[in-house]
C-alpha cells in the first residue's frame, strides 16, 4: 500500500519538475500514459512505472550469428530495443527518432540520420515494418510489423549491396 501522506500533489509536482502548472503536468502525465511509459492503478489511485524488464523475445541462434556476423552494433541495438518494446506493446508502440536516441543513450543531433538508416536496413532485411502516423503536428512512427525470422533472399540482398 502507498503512504498517500508523502505523494506530492500537482501543483507540488508543477514546481518540482518546474514545469508552469498544474495543466501542464497533467498533459505530461498523460503524454507518459498514452505511450506507456507509466501505467495508471485507478484500484491504489497512483501511477506505476511498467515492468518492461519482463519483456522479452527469443532469438533463433542463426539469426543472431548472421546479424553478429553482419550487422553494426547500433543496428543490432535498435532491433533489439524495439523486439522488446514489441513484446511489450505490439503496434501500441510509437515513437520518433530523436525519442528512440534517448532510449539507446545516444545523442539525437549526432546519431538521428544513423538510427534512421538502421531502421532502413532492419526494414531491408524484412525483420520491421514502420507505419507512420501524424498527431498534430507531430509524426510518431510504430512497428506494424515484428519478425525474429530472416528470409534469405533479404540476407543475401543486403549482402550484395554492402559488397558493391
């Protein structure tokens, strides 16, 4: 059980963050709900952190040899992040690239055009799908698909242009 008594109220919120308001909290609050970074116990009345950690894919072995083998890192981090977030979410997940930097500890002015062409070679590949969808003014992307199995001829192909 929560001890209500030490659970800071909005307003309180507002100048701890220092954000301008009480609105303005709950808009991020609802921002952190709506993409799932925080899960709403209506029973309890707080908010808790997801269990991401629980989430998790398997791997086929010849998979991670050949992605290993032909992959960089950042590619293998971005696939792997987002096999999690799948798991976790399905096609509930969106995110943008500079939110996707963040995640991998990765500056966005220095790693943006890189963590795009990642996604480039993992749709390539046929392991991703990304949809895109507009929100205001704002452009999330989200998996619609997810796979841990690789075709062949997608290997080969990417092979054969890396080797040109």
């Amino acid at each position: 059980m929560v001890d209500k008594s030490r659970v800071p109220t909005q307003d309180e919120l507002a100048k701890i963050i220092h954000v301008s308001s009480r609105p303005t909290v709950r808009t991020k609050f609802n921002y952190l709900k709506d993409h799932g970074y925080v899960i709403d116990n209506k029973k309890e009345k707080i908010y808790e952190l997801p269990h991401i950690e629980k989430s998790f894919f398997r791997l086929p072995t010849s998979l991670i040899q050949w992605i290993i083998n032909n992959l960089s890192e950042q590619v293998i981090k971005v696939y792997i992040y987002l096999g999690q977030r799948f798991s976790y979410k399905g096609t509930k997940y969106t995110f943008t690239i500079r939110e996707l930097c963040q995640h991998l500890g990765l500056e966005y002015t220095h790693n943006a055009n890189s963590v795009a062409y990642n996604l480039d070679i993992l749709e390539k590949l046929g392991l991703i799908k990304i949809g895109k969808l507009r929100q205001g003014k704002y452009q999330y992307m989200f998996l619609e698909f997810f796979t841990t199995n690789l075709s062949i001829k997608n290997a080969d192909d990417y092979l054969t242009t890396q080797n040109q």
